[in-house]
C-alpha cells in the first residue's frame, strides 16, 4: 500500500510524513524542490506542483492513499487525475471555517472539499482550527527583542498541533470508519493571545513581552511588513481576531482528536515546548 503525502514540506505535511512513517508505512513525499526537502530517509521523494497538475503523474502512479493539501484553482483535475491513476481514498486538509465560505465560492476550502467529494475516492475531510503553527511567523521578534506585537489581546482561539492535525490524517487514511467524515477539531484549551504568548516565554525560559496594538496600528505594521499583500486579507483577519474577543468560540470543544486517534490532543505548551528552539 502506497501513500502519497502532498505539501509534504509544509508545517502538516512533514507532520503527516513522520506520523506514516512511525506506523511503519511507506510514503511518497510530493514537493516543489526535492533537493531543500530535507525529509527522512526512506521517503520516496518527488518532483511536483499542485497548481501545475500535470507534473503529479509520476507521483501518483501506483500510489493507493493520498493526503491532499488543498490548492482550489486545481483540485478537481487533481482529483480526476488521482482516480485515473488507481487512488482508492484521499484525506483533504480543509479548515474549521469551510462551512462560512459561500456555495459558489471557488477559491477556498470548499472548492476542494466539493471535487472529492464528487469523486468516487474514499474521502476523508479535516477540517483543524487555528494552527498553533502560525506563532512561528512572531519567532523572528521573539529571537530578536522577546517581543510580540499584536492586537486583541483577550481573543480566544484553541491553537491547534500540526501533529494532532497528521494523527488525524493518519489515522483516518490507514483505519476503517473514516469514509465520507467531516472532522472538526481545535486544541484543548480555550486561551487568549496574551497566554499564548506566556506560554511561549515559559518554553523559552525568558520573559516575552506582548505588545497589544491597536487595530489600525496593527493594518499600518503588517502592510509595511507585507508589501503587496491583499488588504482585503488584513482587514478579514482583524475582523476574524475581534470577533473572537466577545463572540463564539470558532472551534468548540471537541472529543474528536482521541475519538479518532486513540489519544488525548497536544496542549499549547507542549506545542510552545516541541517548537522552543524557533523561538531562542
């Protein structure tokens, strides 16, 4: 049995690789540029793009099981191609938001998440919540003046462990019972940014400082720091982060990560503890 692991350098997808291969399971491992991939030995490396389909047939070649990291402008011909070539289930990496997104949106999570399933593969969905993965974009700060500077300091999310994330995966393509399932699921803890960031200094063992911003202070240092970003993209992420200040939890509490995997979901520290040495 065949797995091909796509976005296979990315944050999950490493993560996805390390969880095959501790089952003992053989991986084909899909990147753009094999020779920076830096994968562990005994994964079969190849050379591919999912926006440029044509260049995942070598890959998907005798290949049984797909994970797919969800690029919209080509799922469904990426989906076509991965039933032609044999494939028999695909587990998609999708988001806790995907339900928001409107019917006819085809640019999102939907897009893909509707080309499976109009499939006639095995599907798995995963949908995670915020990943705790994306402090690491603060770790230059950190290093550098053991600061954060954010706005909306009391917002709450569940950070979520890319390898919670890849046991889902995992066990949802190597197990029986995942077939057409929708997994939703965020990290144990309810925390706000200003604990989040706490919990960082304590992996750390240093004091990092969080500087609250304001939301217009906040759009002025990301459009500076992010030169030709979509300034509709800032805006929907200050809306999202002062939603979650007073409103609903995003991602309630769930039992679905040991529902699935058999154990109990990482909690911030120890994601904030696997990750320290990005933030010394």
């Amino acid at each position: 049995m065949t797995i091909l692991v796509t976005g296979a350098t990315g944050r999950v997808g490493r993560a996805v690789v390390t969880a095959l291969l501790r089952a003992g399971r053989p991986v084909r491992a899909l990147t753009r540029a094999p020779v920076t991939a830096d994968l562990p030995e005994g994964v079969a490396v190849y050379q591919g793009d999912l926006e440029d389909p044509a260049s995942l047939a070598a890959a998907l070649e005798g290949a049984d099981l797909l994970y797919l990291f969800p690029v919209p402008s080509t799922a469904r011909e990426v989906v076509a191609m991965a039933e032609r070539a044999g494939v028999r289930r695909a587990v998609v990496l999708s988001g806790a938001l995907a339900d928001e997104e409107s019917a006819d949106d085809e640019d999102g999570y939907g897009a893909v998440e509707r080309a499976v399933q109009a499939s006639g593969l095995d599907w798995t969905i995963v949908r995670p919540g915020e990943f705790a993965g994306n402090w690491l974009d603060y770790a230059p700060d950190v290093r550098a003046r053991r600061e954060v500077r954010r706005p909306f300091g009391n917002a709450v999310s569940r950070p979520t462990h890319e390898a919670d994330v890849a046991d889902v995966v995992a066990a949802s393509l190597l197990g029986e019972g995942h077939s057409g399932q929708v997994y939703t699921f965020g990290g144990p803890e309810a925390l706000t940014v200003a604990e989040q960031v706490r919990r960082i200094g304590a992996a750390i063992g240093a004091e990092v400082r969080f500087v609250e911003l304001t939301p217009e202070q906040a759009r002025m240092e990301w459009y500076d720091l992010d030169q030709g970003v979509d300034h509709d993209v800032i805006d929907w992420l200050l809306d999202m982060y002062g939603a979650s200040v007073d409103g609903p939890e995003t991602v309630p509490p769930s039992d679905t990560v040991e529902r699935v995997t058999g154990s109990p979901p990482r909690d911030f520290a120890q994601w904030a503890a696997d990750h320290a040495d990005d933030f010394r």
